[in-house]
C-alpha cells in the first residue's frame, strides 16, 4: 500500500469510530465511502453512505430493542450495505469491526461483499474490547493507512491527558458511579466503559470492564448504592436521551434505585458508545461531572446550552419544566 500522500487511496468506512480515526489521522480526503451513522467530523458526512438501518424510526426504549432482537435473529444484522454502490466506489480498503452485530456491518458480511466485487479490496476489522484496545486501534488503523507516525502521535496525546487526569484526581474520594447503557430494558455497560469511569475518578458498581453489556434489573442496580447515576445511552444523543427520562423514570424500580444519587446524562453516542479518541473526551466529561475535574482545567460550561453542547449535562440544573418531564 502506498504511504500516506503518495497514490490516492480509497477509503470505505463502515464503522463511526474508525471513521474518526481516519480523520484525525489526517486521512480523512482518502474517504470515498462510509456507513449512514459515520457522521463526526462533519468533513465525513460528504462521502456517499453505502448501509443504512433496517429499523423503523421511532419507538419506545422497548420496541427498539424488541426490534434489533427481531433482526439480529432473522437477519444476523439491523444494517442493510448497498453493494452495488460499495462496488462502484472501488474502495482499496474497507474498514470495518468485529465486535458486535448491533454496532456496524460485521466482518464476514462485508467480506461475502467484496468477494462479489469486480475490484479487490482489503478489509480490516478492528475488535478493541477494553480501553487500552480503544488505543491499541489506533495504531492499528494508522499501521493499514501507512500512517504509523500520525498514530504514534495521536495515541500519545490521548495517553497524556489520562495521565495528566490521574495525576489531578490523585487522593481524591471515588464516587460510585453506575453508567446506564439502555433505559428498558436496562443494560449495565461493559467493555472500555467502566474503565472509563475508574480514569475519570469514581468506582463504577454496574457492569463489568471487558465483558459485554448486559440486560440487569433496577434491584441490581440498587445494589450498587450508586452515588452517581450517568444515563450513556447507546447511540443517543444528549437530547434524545433527555427525551427518553420519562420513559425510564416511569420504569418500576427507578425511584429506588436513583434515590440518593445525583443523576447525570451524556451523550452517549459520541462519547461512550464509539471506540474511538472521543473516549477520552467522554472521560474528562466524567471527571468534571464527578470532581470538576478536566484535563484542559474545564469543559466549555456555564447554562444549560453550553452544558449540552460540551456533550453532558447534570439534570438538577435543568429547568423546572424540563425536570418536570421524568415526574
């Protein structure tokens, strides 16, 4: 494969955080194609989308899980990829995962894909289960773009703010902290995310780190006596999930379970979901939820606007009439 800015190489993405790699490697006018959610930098919403999703829009927390059930049981996958476009855009290299059926168009489907193309393509799936996979991917990524020393670079700025962060949070009290993945049914996190709590200061009491997420209930998640309760759901927004409260506080067990502790709600999709360098902002959005804490001295905060926009926002300072939603 020719090094980075020799031969023009065409780059089709089907996995967001991949995406973001790619861009952030400095990659990004290599990309030809992507998956439909592939949306951040907004640079990568100007290449053609070659999947889209098989689920209808819309729905309670419930159906849409009913749903994805439905078609990762029929259909192995909640995705459709458009061959025919992936084959027209002649892509040298298809990133893709490995991880989950849930989170992307999964390795074997793409490969019964190209091997259907007129042109070869080389497909890389990247598989990163806990945080230092999160990073391990990274070089992974820049080693197929030829782009080790933007790698190199990237991964050791991510690594220096965690480290700055610990050395900030150091001797500080840890909160107990249960991340929510999915409101009904709930889901404990798994993988890099309670990681990601530990780096950002607390003790996380729900879910396992490395393992996948799971289905729990609210006893469970009483249990954990969490003194802090993050609402991160899977590919949600900020304000999707401030939408969906109500559904979740009107979920029997909730009241108990969230008693003594203060509620916090991200955006999950670009902070947690995604294994990519925006962890590490998710991190420090954690670290400032937890202790006020950031590793460049503070997120942009200040109203409720700003909160959003810096991705979290603690649901006591919201308006009485947006509280007044999850009664």
């Amino acid at each position: 494969m020719a090094a980075a800015g020799d031969a023009v190489m065409r780059i089709v993405s089907l996995v967001p955080s991949a995406t973001e790699v790619v861009f952030a490697l400095g990659m990004g006018h290599h990309l030809v194609g992507r998956s439909h959610e592939c949306d951040h930098p907004a640079a990568a919403r100007s290449a053609p989308a070659v999947t889209r999703d098989r689920l209808p829009g819309g729905g309670t927390a419930a159906a849409i899980d009913a749903a994805v059930a439905t078609s990762v049981r029929d259909a192995h996958t909640i995705y459709e990829l458009d061959q025919e476009l992936l084959a027209e855009l002649v892509p040298d290299l298809i990133l893709t995962q490995a991880l989950c059926a849930v989170c992307a168009v999964d390795e074997p489907r793409v490969a019964r894909a190209v091997c259907s193309m007129p042109a070869p393509a080389r497909v890389v799936a990247t598989d990163p289960r806990d945080l230092a996979g999160v990073l391990a991917s990274i070089d992974e990524i820049g080693g197929v773009l030829d782009a080790a020393e933007q790698a190199t670079a990237l991964r050791r700025r991510l690594e220096g703010r965690l480290a700055s962060l610990r050395r900030m949070l150091e001797g500080r009290p840890r909160p107990r902290v249960a991340v929510l993945e999915w409101p009904d049914p709930l889901y404990a996190p798994g993988h890099w995310v309670p990681e990601m709590v530990d780096a950002a200061g607390g003790e996380s009491v729900f879910g396992a780190a490395g393992a996948p997420s799971r289905p729990a209930s609210f006893a469970e998640l009483a249990a954990g006596r969490p003194e802090v309760i993050v609402l991160a759901f899977c590919g949600f927004d900020l304000h999707e999930t401030q939408a969906r409260l109500r559904e979740l506080a009107s979920s029997p067990g909730w009241l108990e379970a969230s008693r003594s502790a203060r509620v916090v709600a991200v955006d999950g999709s670009a902070f947690f979901s995604r294994p990519g360098p925006r962890v590490v902002d998710g991190i420090g959005l954690l670290s400032w939820a937890l202790h006020r804490v950031h590793p460049e001295g503070r997120p942009l905060v200040g109203g409720a606007a700003e909160l959003i926009e810096a991705g979290w926002i603690d649901l006591a300072s919201l308006p009485a009439s947006v509280d007044q939603r999850t009664a």
